[in-house]
C-alpha cells in the first residue's frame, strides 16, 4: 500500500500487489482519482487544524507569505492543491517534506547556541501545544495557561475554598482543552496544607504557573493570609506525541457544545449549594428572628423550589431557580449586614460577627473554588 501511495504521487495509477494469510495475494490496478476519494475525508480533517492556527495566530491566509509543507503525505498532489486553494498561493516545496521538522530544529539549535550570520535576524518561538490549568469545584476545567502561549510563559489565577475550616487543598494539574477535568489530562497532584481554619471563602489561595525555556512547567500555590505554600514540577509534553495533541484539540471542537452545557450545569450546582450553604447560616442568625412568618415561608418555599430542580440537568430552570431565592433572601441579607456592622460599631471585628455569606448574591466571594 505504502509502495502505490508513493507511486500514485507521481502517476495516474499503479497496481496493488498485497501478500494476504495463506499465501494468498490480491492484485488489483487502482487510479489517482480512485486514491484521492478514498483519502477525500482525512484530507478534509487536515483543514480544520489549519484554520484553527490562523484563528489562534490572528492572520489571514493573504498575510501568510509562505506555506511549508511538512510530512511524506503532503507529496500527494490533492493535498498540494487544497493547500494552494485554501491559503491562495502554491505551497513551499523546495525543501524535503521529510526533513523540515530536523530542519527546523536545527536552526534553533544554532540560535541558542550564539547563531551565526545567517541566523542573526532569527526568532524561532516555542508554544504550549495544549491549555494547562486545575480542577475546581464540581471536576471543571480551569485554563490558567491556554494553549499557544509563547515559551517561557507564567499566569497566575486566585481561588478560595468551598467548606468551612477546610485546612488541606488538593492541587490536580490538568492539560487539555475540554471543560471538564474528566476529559483532560492528569498531569500532576499535591497538596496546600495547613491552610488556617476559616470560614468558606476567606482563604485566598494564589496559585501560579510557570512554564521555562526549557518546557518544564514549575506550579506553585499559596494562602496569602498564612504564607503557606506547596509546589511541583512537571513536564506538560512529555508522552504525548503529535497525532495525540491533534486529537485532544478536535475533540475540544467536536465536543464545545456539549462540554459548555455541561459546565454550565455544574457551575449553577455549585451556586446552589453555596447559597443554601449561607441560607443555613442565615437561619441561626439573630437576622431570622426579625423576618415576618410569610418571608418565612416564602423563603422555604423557594429554598425547596431550589433544591428539586439542583438535580435536574436544566441549567435555565437552575439559574431561575436560584434569582428568585437571591430576591426572596435579600432581606435577609440587609438584616445579616445591618446586624454585622451594629456588632463591628461595637468593638467586634466583622469576621466574629457571622454573616454567613453573601445570600443576595448567591457567592460569598467572585472567584473560583476548590474542591
């Protein structure tokens, strides 16, 4: 097959001699244009990465100058003209499409090594080929790092945590560019201890990325408050080939619908068990005693109105569900404040008054949260 591939680069057809089980062979006469149907769909999927870079890179095909093509494949003639016909012009084809990779790398080699008169003028730049980020609350993808960052890189994100008195933070490193961790690569776990005990929301954890000149990715995280802090190293590439990157980038764009749906669900969860959370709170509060029995009930109501569609997979009947127990509990909320800053005007810090989140709101804080 390999021999008439070749063969069919150059003619309009050849023979197929194929040696099967038993001493049986197959011998059949097949055509270019035969060839070219055969492979039309996997030519097709070719185009798709390729508008995506120029997507990425923010060009256009007319801004492009030159098209190198990379790769045995591209010696066969329906690719060559796919090419020209989607870029606007012939493709670069002086070079060996074998060697342009080592080619390549060689250049870059005698960049960083001082470079030479011919590679003076000279910039070759490394990039991430995949989105690097963690897993926050509920398995979501968090990007911190997105894929085609010019090498060295560094991104920093601020997350706090969901429970109260939460002490350990699991770190999970994440490659890829699905939404949810589940889809993506594991790529590295440890721990933030001896976080001090506070309550949800309060800890202010930096975590850091950072990739260096040499690909490896150093990820560090940090409560603010106490100083305390861990870190890891890792290397992002290593084990994943060419044909592995390509595919986890396709399947980000045959599953961007279903993907964003899904995290749009999860999200609204997570929403719902925080304001349920400081709905709980807000019941031990001196502020409950100073609601009439009907924002009571009205606030139950909507409380189990909540809590039946939390389950459901409609994230609109989620999202409707919560704005209207942030509008039922908006009393409440001005009670808890008004009660808080009466007890701060008293000599008390606001932390020892206990608010119990922000139920206007639905979130205690505007950033992320840990698992």
């Amino acid at each position: 097959m390999i021999e008439a591939k070749i063969a069919l680069s150059s003619q309009n057809s050849t023979k197929l001699d194929i040696k099967l089980p038993g001493g049986k062979r197959y011998q059949r006469e097949i055509t270019r244009a035969q060839f070219e149907q055969l492979m039309q769909p996997i030519i097709d999927r070719t185009l798709g990465p390729c508008k995506q870079a120029m997507k990425d890179a923010g060009l256009k095909p007319a801004q492009i100058d030159e098209v190198v093509l990379v790769g045995g494949s591209t010696r066969i003639p329906k690719v060559r003209a796919l090419v020209e016909e989607m870029f606007r012009r012939k493709p670069h084809t002086d070079l060996n499409p074998d060697e342009v990779v080592a080619l390549g790398a060689a250049v870059q080699a005698n960049i960083l090594s001082g470079g030479s008169e011919a590679t003076e003028n000279m910039l070759l730049l490394d990039v991430t080929p995949l989105s690097l980020g963690i897993e926050v609350a509920g398995g979501v993808t968090d990007k911190i790092i997105l894929r085609n960052s010019t090498i060295p890189a560094s991104a920093t994100q601020y997350y706090t945590t969901q429970v109260d008195g939460q002490a350990n933070v699991a770190i999970h490193v994440l490659q890829g560019e699905r939404e949810l961790a589940s889809d993506c690569r594991s790529l590295a776990r440890f721990d933030l201890k001896g976080v001090p005990p506070m309550p949800a929301g309060m800890p202010r954890i930096e975590v850091k990325f950072l990739i260096d000149a040499n690909g490896i990715l150093h990820v560090s995280a940090r409560e603010q408050r106490s100083g305390k802090e861990a870190e890891i190293e890792v290397q992002p590439s290593y084990g994943l080939t060419d044909e592995q990157v390509e595919s986890m980038i396709l399947d980000s764009f045959d599953y961007a619908e279903e993907d964003f749906r899904r995290r749009q669900v999860i999200e609204a969860r997570n929403e719902c068990d925080t304001i349920l959370a400081a709905l709980e709170k807000g019941k031990k509060s001196p502020a409950w005693d100073r609601l009439t029995s009907d924002e009571k009930k009205q606030i139950a109501k909507l409380e189990r109105a909540l809590g039946q569609v939390k389950a459901e997979d409609d994230y609109h009947a989620i999202r409707k569900a919560i704005d209207a127990l942030n509008q039922g509990t908006m009393r409440l909320a001005e009670l808890m404040m008004d009660s808080a800053v009466a007890t701060a005007l008293k000599g008390k810090t606001m932390d020892q008054a206990d608010m119990g989140g922000d139920l206007a709101s639905g979130h205690p804080v505007a950033e992320a949260d840990f698992k």
